[in-house]
C-alpha cells in the first residue's frame, strides 16, 4: 500500500512554456507508480495543454466548470461530471473554455508524450456540445 498526499508540481509545470499554455494550478495526486499518474488540474478561462498523448491511454473526470477536449479532428465541450477516455497513442489536448474555469483529474496510463503548444486558431474552433444535442433530442 502507498498513500501520497497531494502535492504541487515543481515550479516549471503549470506555467506558459511547459506542458500548459495560460495559468494552470497543478497537482499531483499520485505520481506515476506502476505506470499510472493521477493528477489534478486547475485551468483558468482560456488556459490548455499542449498536444499530447499517451502510451496507454487516459481518463479524464471533469469536477467543475466546462472546458474543451479535442481529439480525431473534433473540438468537444466537457462539463462537471463529464468523463472522458483517451485511447492509446490518440493526440489530443484539453483545457478550460474561454469564458469558465475548469477542474478535472487525469489519469494517464503510461509514458506521456508531449508535443506543440494549441494554436488560438486550433482553440478558437466550433466546439461540439453533445449536452445541447440531448437536448433537442428530448425536444422531439
């Protein structure tokens, strides 16, 4: 058995120019042990990760707010509540909207791969809201 208390990212993750592009608020809440990382994510209004993906896939669990999550050429809104999974080796990023801060905790499976910052033109895109389509389907 292991327990680990919740701890900060050293000081070069959650600022421009690592792994997040805008004010992010990090925490580890169980580094990688055998394989898998848990973390806890703050993002600001606007704030994201880089591209990136993961050698055995990732989950992510929105807390509060609404943010994006971008994978296979689709911008997808995610909510409080919301859980997403992120196969193998799929590129992707996710992080807050531009006008909501956004929680979630992600637990990556694997060695993470880090790759470019998201351009504000790639987050600036039409974003999917699967919660307004249930919507209108119940409408029907």
């Amino acid at each position: 058995m292991r327990i680990q208390r919740p701890d900060r990212f050293d000081g070069t993750a959650g600022k421009p120019g690592s792994q997040f592009t805008g004010s992010v608020f990090p925490y580890v809440t169980m580094a990688q042990t055998d394989g898998v990382t848990i973390n806890t994510v703050n993002f600001t209004p606007g704030a994201r990760t880089y591209w990136h993906h993961h050698e055995q896939g990732q989950i992510l669990q929105v807390l509060a707010g609404r943010g994006y999550v971008f994978a296979e050429g689709e911008l997808h809104v995610i909510r409080a509540g919301d859980t997403v999974w992120c196969p193998p080796g799929e590129r992707h990023w996710h992080g807050a909207a531009p006008d909501s801060f956004m929680t979630h905790t992600a637990i990556s499976l694997g060695q993470t791969v880090w790759a470019d910052p998201v351009t504000d033109q790639e987050y600036s895109a039409t974003p999917i809201d699967g919660a307004q389509e249930e919507e209108t389907d119940d409408v029907r």
